[in-house]
C-alpha cells in the first residue's frame, strides 16, 4: 500500500516532491534589442526587433515569470525609440529591471535622464528576491560614449586604455567601458555584506568579464578577481556580445546571452529558473539552454 501511495505521489507530482522540484524563483531575460526605426544593415534587423520584443513579452507572460532583466542596447542610436519600446514592454505582467548599454547612451547629454527614462533607481543598484541578491553593474560608467569628458571618470578610462596596452589586451574599443574604483568599493562591500549574511548573488552586466574577447569590459580582470573572492556569487549574465559566449571562471558560470537583434527571423531570450541547488537557464531561438549546480 505504501509504495503504491509513493508512486502516485511521484507521478502525480504531489506532496514534498512536487515542493522538490519547483523553481524558487523564475525571471525572464534578454539582451541588445537594439530597436531603431531605420532599414536593415548586415545581419542587425532593426525594426524587425520590435515585433522579437512583443513575442518575448508574450513568452514571458505565458511562462508567468517573476520579473524580467534586460542586459542593455535596447535601442540603437535614437533616444526617441526608446518611447517606443517602454511602450511594448508595458504589457508585461511582471515588473523590470534594466542595466544600460553602450547604444542606450546615443544623443544621451545627462545620464540621469536616461536611468529616470528607464526607471532605474540608480545608474547601478541591487535588489533582492526571498535569499537572492541581483547585483546589476554598470560597465558603461567609464566610457567614452558616458558623458565623463571633464569628469574624474575620464582620468579613469585613460588609465584603463594604457592598462590594456601593458598586458596585450584586446577590448579597447570605444565601444567598450568599465565600472569605476567607486563602483568597485560598492560592490566589494554589498558582497562583504551579502557573505555575512548568507545570501546567494546573480550579477548582470552589459558588457561580458569572461571569456577574453574584443567585447568583454575594460576593467573586466579586476572586477573578476573581486567577484571571485566571494562564494556567494554564483553566476555572472552579460550581453552585449551578439554571438553569445560561456565559460567558467574560478568556478563561476559566466553567460552571455545571445543579441536579440541579430538575425532575420530567429529570436533570442531565456528564462532563469533557480531550484534548491541548481541554476536552469531555459534558452529560445538562438540562446542555447544550460543548467549549473551551485
């Protein structure tokens, strides 16, 4: 009789067991939408990315997520679109934190007009979900394109570019940035404060820390070596790099997510379901799906 009650219990997904094997927290996730209302260039489909957005959308309300993270670019280079676009993600049934990236700067003079523009609390921040703290950087804040001209911040990315120089690097293209030694204190602390308290970190940033390309951030050896300190940190999702990238860094899973605005017809974006000792990222279209014990 006993194992007769256990095998319907399994099967029917009862009890304990079904308590097992649900996500504790789900989100949805995409990257470098870059809509513009402008024709086609090269493999960049630039109206077509409204319509990826919609379905996106769709998938994510279907999928009842919690909340959505956008990895920045999701415009192009008119800051008029962006309307367009805060528009279209109105319609998601979940609420939406957002980083920027590099294209969300165009014709952008004031940078706090673009994190009010995309209800940022600030240009980067942490929020926390029941045991989880998201830590969303900034590796545009030391940019060229980031408005640091006459700044502090400026002296910083002089330093950065002759710093890649010294050690053979490959990333030091305008198109790339870094975060800050202000930012860099900040997020020390807040993963002191998150070891202390037991807490389980996600960090987000626009441009890649790993592997090593033309696209990872300016800074990216630094940030890593400060993450990599802390057990806490579990995993690491970037954009920005349109082909998508993955590799392991000191034991910690580094994901670049696939741009959405690659490509015809195929779309890319995932949703993110975190078990009791796993991270499962369930990829669409181009975004491949991997999953990773913590």
């Amino acid at each position: 009789m006993f194992i007769r009650l256990f095998i319907c219990l399994f099967f029917l997904g009862g009890g304990a067991l079904a308590q097992d094997i649900s996500p504790i927290l789900k989100f949805g996730l995409f990257a470098d939408t870059q809509y513009a209302d402008c024709p086609s260039e090269n493999a960049r489909f630039y109206r077509q990315a409204l319509q990826k957005l919609d379905t996106c959308i769709n998938y994510f309300n279907q999928q009842n997520v919690q909340f959505t993270i956008n990895l920045g670019d999701i415009i192009d280079r008119k800051n008029s679109d962006l309307k367009k676009i805060m528009s279209s993600l109105t319609h998601l049934n979940n609420e939406i934190y957002h980083i920027t990236g590099n294209h969300d700067y165009k014709e952008v003079t004031d940078n706090s007009v673009l994190y009010r523009q995309l209800n940022m609390p600030s240009e980067y921040y942490s929020f926390k979900k029941q045991n989880w703290v998201f830590i969303m950087l900034n590796t545009n804040e030391v940019s060229a394109y980031a408005n640091v001209t006459g700044t502090e911040k400026e002296q910083e990315l002089a330093e950065m570019l002759e710093q890649i120089k010294q050690t053979g690097g490959k990333q030091a293209y305008r198109w790339n940035g870094g975060i800050s030694r202000k930012q860099m204190k900040w997020l020390d602390d807040l993963l002191v404060k998150c070891e202390r308290n037991h807490n389980n970190v996600l960090i987000f940033t626009h441009h890649p820390l790993y592997p090593q390309s033309e696209f990872t951030a300016l800074n990216n050896m630094e940030i890593l070596n400060t993450i990599s300190k802390y057990p806490c940190v579990k995993a690491v999702f970037s954009g920005h790099h349109h082909a998508g990238a993955f590799g392991y860094y000191k034991g910690i899973p580094m994901i670049t997510q696939e741009g959405m605005i690659e490509t015809e017809t195929q779309n890319a974006y995932s949703t993110v379901e975190i078990t009791q000792d796993s991270i499962l990222v369930k990829g669409r279209g181009r975004v491949p799906s991997r999953s990773f014990k913590y």
